[in-house]
C-alpha cells in the first residue's frame, strides 16, 4: 500500500516536471536558450560604455560601442551611390504623399527605462516591414516588452553579454535576436518598461480572458504559442559616410544609429537643426533616421526620430547636421532586411487566428461551434488544477453586473455634477 502511494507520487513529481520542462520547449525559448549558449553576441571589446557627465536619471542610458570588427550577420548594406544621384530631401513620413512610419513611442512610461537600443531599433524594423509589405495593413509595432522580457535573458549577465534589459544595450544585439528568435507585435505583450517575467513563451506572447467553464476565473492568462513571428533575414553596420547611409535609408528604408546626447539636447531641443556640438566620445542614446534634408539657408540635416513620446522635440522627431558625424550619429548606423513570411502565410489561409493562437486550417468537415468545442476542451486543460467551484460562475456573473451597474450610476453623477458646474461656470461668466 506504502509503496503504491510513493510510486503514484513519484509518477506525479515526473509528470508535473514533464509538463514545466515541456513549458520551456516552447519554440521561442528554446531559441533564446540556444543564443544563450552560443554567445556569439560578438563585441571583442564588449565594455558598456558608461555616460560622460552623469547628472541625470536620462543619463543612465548606455550604449555598448561596436568593435572596430563587429561580428555582425550575414550581409553588407547596398552599396553607396552618390549623394548627387539622390534627392535634396528625402523622408519616410512622406513618400509622394504616403507615410511609412508606424507610430511613435515613449520608451520612458510608466517608469523610467534606458531601452532606447529597443526603440530606436526596433522603429527602423518596424518601419521596414511596413515599406516591405509597400504599406499594406494593418501597421504593426513589434513587441518591445516580449524582447525586454527575453533579450536580457538571452544577452543578460549570466551570459557575459551586455544587454541588461532596461540598461542599455545596442542594435546588434536587438536585431541578432530578430534574426534568430524573431518577435510579435505589440499585441502579443505590450509595454510596461520593466522586464516582467522570466523568458518563458508567455513572455513573448499571451492572452487572457474572464472564462465561465469549466471554471469561473475572472482574470485567467495562458501563453500563445503559435503567433506570427517578425524575423530579419539580414542585418548590418552601415560604413560611417553619409552617402552609404543616405543610400540605404532611400533604398529600404529607416536606419536605426547610436548618438551621443547630452542634457542641453535632451531638455532643451525645441525644433530646428541641432548643431551644438559637445565633445562626448561616446554615444549613449539609439535612434531612426527616417530621412534627410537641407535648410533654406543650406544647412544639411538628418530627419530623426527619437522614443520619448511626440511631446518631445518636434512631434518626436529632430533635426541634426548632416555629414560631419555630428555627435556620432554617422559612425553607429545600423540596415535591416525584413522577413514577414508569417503574416503572408496567414493571410493565404494556411493557418487561421484563434483566441488560443494561431491553428492549422480546420478541415472543411469541421464547423465553428466544434472548433468551439474544441478550443474550451483545450482550455479546461489549461485551467485544470487552478479549479474553482463551477458555482463561482454565478456569483461572478452577479459581481460583474453590480460592479458594471456601480460603475454606470458613479458616471452617470459625474456627467451630471459637470454639468452643472459647467452651468454654474456660464451664470458667472
Ligand atoms: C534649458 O533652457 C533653460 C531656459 O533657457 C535653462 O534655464 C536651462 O538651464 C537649460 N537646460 C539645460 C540642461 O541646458
């Protein structure tokens, strides 16, 4: 009888730590696990390079300088033409009329977060698909939070590479990861700049709903695990020359270049040509350059556009001198080559959305109240062992509707109280 007990319970153990161990054959850990072990991250002299004249939290930011050979992919830029052969002003945000820029970001809420490398990166990507799919829709952002989330895991301390998440990093790093792992949009996990979880496949995808059976759970999350993943077929360092960076920039799209900033340009950058020079060595801020152009008065500039929400600068966006590596925003400029192979096979049919995740087409005996079925099969699966009474069913339908009734009486008072306060507001004017 005794032994019975500790056979069933050691089968037990064993099955549980199948089901953990299976959790983490998840297909983009098991990625991140092998760039883990591979190391080939590559910076020969991987230093982080700390920010010169700390004063401010903004300053925490680091970049890690690229090694004078950077182990970078797989491919060169296209090659430079001249700059004469290219027009006098050339920007993404309108391209004989069409926008190519998929909205801005605030890589700083909602708590301060020195993920620039991720922003500024992952816009130029981000922005490239959308020129690759020649504006086809939806836009889409690549979840900046499932690579927070993994790169730290993946390039993190442990590893002896730099990245620490939310102090700094670089585009190497960011697009080495696309390229290997890949990443979802934004709608697979969003931003809360902070890494959140340990690199497991909810990390990288997730969703979650209020679920009445088998079980009532209000709030009850489970990993997706099969979404439309965005990869990098090729990624590179573009030369430090103007021409070879305007060519790449005209011919594919935004380019994503380290920058050294200081306090005067973070704070104090309202509009125009930045051309206050500072004498830092290093750069310590990731941008997009989605284009160039030049004054009235001759001025060559770079159109930039930077992650601290478009209340900053010029809509989120500054100018910069153009041609003189002006606060080195020439010499750390990074090309992507964009492979959305999984969102055309989506929408060819091959595999169809689900609230569990992208399937297999269903066969087409198979009608949607079984494919129904067969997803709250799945999920009872899933919800097993966080069991609550099935009658909480119930008294959760009752709370949701007293709360929703709370909740429409205190606005309906609020709606009224300003109206009259509007009202008393009108006698008095
Ligand atoms: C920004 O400009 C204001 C107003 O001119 C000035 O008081 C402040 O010192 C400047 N800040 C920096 C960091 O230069």
């Amino acid at each position: 009888m005794l032994t019975a007990v500790v056979v069933t319970a050691v089968v037990g153990v064993l099955v549980v730590v199948g089901v953990c161990a299976d959790e983490h054959q998840q297909e983009g850990w098991r990625d991140v696990e092998v760039l883990r072990r591979g190391r080939d991250w590559g910076t020969p002299d991987g230093a982080l390079v700390s920010r010169e004249g700390l004063l401010l939290e903004d300053r925490q930011t680091r970049v890690r300088k690229h090694a004078s050979a950077p182990a970078y992919a797989n491919a060169k830029p296209v090659p430079a033409k001249s700059i004469d052969s290219m027009p006098e002003a050339f920007d993404w945000s309108n391209v004989r009329g069409q926008n190519f820029l998929v909205p801005n970001w605030n890589q700083h809420i909602e708590r301060y977060c020195g993920a620039c490398y991720i922003h500024g990166s992952l816009s130029a990507a981000q922005d490239r698909i959308k020129i690759a799919k020649k504006g086809l829709g939806p836009d889409i952002m690549l979840s900046r939070q499932a690579l927070l989330n993994c790169i730290s895991d993946a390039v993190g301390k442990n590893a002896g590479g730099g990245s620490e998440g939310c102090n700094g990093g670089t585009s190497q790093e960011v697009y080495d990861f696309m390229h290997k792992v890949g990443l979802p949009d934004e709608t697979c996990n969003h931003w809360v700049a902070k890494a959140t979880k340990k690199c497991d496949a909810e990390a990288m995808c997730m969703n979650c709903m209020a679920y009445a059976e088998p079980v009532m759970e209000n709030n009850k999350c489970w990993p997706v695990k099969k979404y439309v993943k965005y990869f990098l077929r090729e990624y590179g360092l573009i030369p430090q020359d103007e021409a070879a960076i305007m060519t790449e920039i005209f011919e594919r799209g935004p380019v994503a270049c380290s920058l050294a900033t200081d306090d005067v340009f973070d704070y104090n950058y309202t509009g125009g040509v930045w051309t206050r020079k500072n004498n830092m060595k290093n750069s310590n801020h990731v941008v997009e350059v989605t284009g160039w152009g030049k004054t009235k008065e001759g001025v060559k500039f770079w159109q930039a556009r930077n992650s601290w929400g478009s209340y900053w600068g010029d809509n989120g966006f500054f100018k910069i001198l153009r041609g003189e590596n002006h606060m080195l925003i020439e010499e750390d400029c990074w090309f992507t080559v964009p492979d959305w192979k999984e969102e055309q096979s989506l929408r060819e049919g091959q595999v169809v959305g689900g609230m569990f995740g992208l399937r297999e087409k269903p066969r087409a005996s198979e009608n949607d109240d079984l494919n129904f079925q067969l997803e709250l099969e799945q999920m009872a699966e899933s919800a097993a062992g966080h069991g609550t009474s099935a009658s909480m069913l119930h008294w959760g339908s009752l709370v949701v509707t007293m709360l929703t009734g709370l909740v429409i009486g205190a606005a309906a008072t609020a709606f009224s109280m300003r109206r009259s306060a509007r009202a008393n507001y009108n006698v008095i004017s």
